[in-house]
C-alpha cells in the first residue's frame, strides 16, 4: 500500500494493493474523470506534484514516463510511499 495527498481537499489517502489511485480517488470523493480504466486512453491523465510513478498504463511515451509530472491513474502507481497529485 501506498498514500496519496490529494492537493485540492487536502486529503491523504491509502492506496491499498487490490485498489487503483483512481478507485481509491473515488472513494473519497474526489472529481475524477476515467473511461477504459485500464491504462489505454489517457481520460485519466492526472499531473504528479511529488513523487515516484511506477508507469503501468500504454499511453504515455517512454521521455514522458520519465519526466514524471504525469500518470494515468486507472492503472498506474506510487514507486514510492507518498504520491502528491492535482486530483
Ligand atoms: Fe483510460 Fe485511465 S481511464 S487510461
């Protein structure tokens, strides 16, 4: 598990292992947008302020996984133990 600071409510949640970022989001009542759900269309696109993304989705090109200020929440996760995202 991992937590993730929703920056708008202020909220940290916990990412638990059978969960997404973006069920996870939801659940707390944040405003998310999502479509496929899993990592193909980019509806989810959500910009990182902080921390380590492990890249599981086929949308993003291999510069712009590494750039890290982006991640497809529906699929991909934290590489690290707190993510800090514009959600
Ligand atoms: Fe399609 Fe996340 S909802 S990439």
């Amino acid at each position: 598990a991992f937590d993730v600071e929703l920056i708008y409510s202020g909220q940290t949640i916990t990412v638990q292992p059978h969960q997404s970022v973006l069920e996870a989001a939801e659940a707390a009542g944040a405003m998310v947008v999502a479509s496929c759900r899993e990592g193909t269309c980019g509806t989810c696109d959500t910009p990182v302020v902080m921390g380590e993304v492990d890249h599981r989705d086929s949308v993003l090109r291999p510069a712009e996984r590494a750039q890290g200020d982006r991640m497809m929440i529906c699929v991909s996760r934290a590489a690290c133990s707190l993510l800090s995202l514009e959600l």
